[in-house]
C-alpha cells in the first residue's frame, strides 16, 4: 500500500527523496499498479523533464515527455522522421499515449516496451543522474539482463538522439489488438549507397526478455548488394533455434519466431528503397 506521494521539483530532490526513502520514481504511472506495491511514490512530472530540443546535432528529450508530445512533435518529424512518429503512434491507446513517458517505457521491467527498439536503431544514449554525478549511457545498456538492479538508485533524465545522418525508420508491429501490448516488434534505420546497404540497423522487441539488436543479420547485409535473394539468405543464416523466447499467453514460441522471420522480411523489403 502507498504510504507516501511525493512530488519532486528537480532531479536533484527526486534523487534526494529516492536515497531517503527507498520510494519508486513514476511520471506517467500507467504500469505502477503491475509492479511492486511500494511505500513511497516520488512523481517527477513537476521536476522539469518534459522538453524536446535540439543541441550539438543530436534531438534532446526530457525523460517525463509523454508519447503524446513527442506524436505532436514538430522536431521529432522533422529530424527522426515519419517513421519514427508513426511508431510511436502504435504504442498502446491515446490515452495511454497521453500520459506514459518516453523515461518510462524505457525503465519499466517488462519485455514488451516497445520505444526502446525504436531508440535502439537510433543509436540512442540515456542520461542517467544520481547524488554523485551524472553518466551518459548506449540504450544497449538499459536493455540488458540487470538494468532494473542498475537503475535503483539512478533517474533517467534525458535521451539523446544523433541526427547528424539521415534518418530513416521502418516499424512493424504484431499484437491482438490495435492497443494491445506486443506480441513482436522490429525496427529498422536503412541507408543505401546507389545498389548497396550502407547503414543497416536492426532492432526486436518482445522476442526475448529485452529488445535487443539483431546485429548477426545487420552484419550480412551491410556493404552489399542490395536484393531479395540477400535478404533470404541472411534470414536463413541466423541461428534462430539460440534465441531464448520470452513466453507469452497469447502465441506459442514456435509461432513468435515464426512471426519474427516474416516480419523482417517485410520491414527489410521496405528497407530496399531507401535512399
């Protein structure tokens, strides 16, 4: 049962309060009641983490910006692209768009959070504060076995995204329904030089326990001619009888690496006219 809400004003009373009090940080709040039933919620919203900015080439996001802000985002569309925005779009209903935050889709402990695979593409960091400074870490880092234990004593604070190259993302999505959790994502950011892949990145979500990389067929793909008969062959070559299947109610394992095959195929086809 809660005890105690508390609203921060800034990060640095947010951690002060998180140190003192062993509470949990919730922004949005939308997944508070599926975990641990703590005594103390420290709410960041009024901690002046909702921004979107450009600085020094990359796009700066404050980690309390709800989807919804990024959706309605001029710069997000301008720099990360329409693919990006419409990505986000597919991450559960309106209202729940309305209030989730792009901080807390990536530090909730579930293995359907979908706006890490995207940020994974885009070679995203994460800012990350505690009472003895702050650290500037790869997405891949809070997408690894552990990250919940690590983030204990942390507060996201930003996410920084490079926009010096181009940007082009192609999303795909299964699940039940058009607001449902997901069943499997991937997440792709394609560049082209004339007939061949000159930036391959490829990224899945609710596969396994994280969304990670697939950097096995980004490897066959990259530097090379462009085709349908590529894209085959790189499928075939993945060991996917080594990839640990997180379990799921809804589908068997057997029919989510099914699902993950045809899925790529189709987002890496699109990837075939990219520029």
């Amino acid at each position: 049962m809660v005890k105690q809400y508390i609203y921060a004003t800034s990060s640095e009373e947010a951690l002060d309060y998180l140190k003192n009090t062993g509470g949990v940080i919730v922004a949005g709040g939308t997944t508070v009641a599926l975990t641990s039933k703590p005594d103390t919620l420290i709410d960041i919203t009024r901690a002046n983490l909702n921004y979107i900015k450009m600085k020094d080439n990359s796009l700066v996001i404050g980690a309390t910006t709800t989807l919804g802000d990024i959706i309605k985002s001029p710069l997000c569309y301008q720099y990360l692209g329409e693919g990006f925005v419409q990505g986000v779009k597919q991450i559960g209903s309106r209202q729940l768009q309305n209030m989730a935050t792009i901080g807390g889709n990536i530090a909730i402990p579930y293995h359907w959070r979908d706006l890490p695979v995207l940020l994974l593409v885009l070679e995203a960091k994460v800012k990350l504060e505690t009472t003895n400074g702050e650290n500037l870490l790869p997405i891949e880092a809070l997408t690894a076995d552990g990250y919940r234990t690590f983030l204990k004593d942390k507060l996201i604070t930003e996410i920084i995204i490079p926009v010096e190259e181009k940007v082009n993302i192609e999303w795909e999505k299964f699940t039940i329904t058009a607001s449902d959790v997901s069943i499997l994502s991937v997440a792709t950011n394609i560049t082209l030089n004339e007939n061949k892949w000159k930036r391959v990145k490829i990224a899945v979500g609710s596969l396994t326990k994280n969304p990670f990389r697939l950097k096995a067929l980004e490897e066959e793909l990259l530097n090379k001619e462009k085709s349908i008969e590529l894209i085959d062959k790189a499928l075939e070559k993945i060991h996917w009888e080594e990839i640990k299947v997180f379990p799921d109610q809804r589908v068997s394992k057997d029919y989510k690496l099914n699902i993950t095959k045809v899925l790529l195929k189709r987002i890496l086809t699109k990837g075939l006219r990219a520029r």
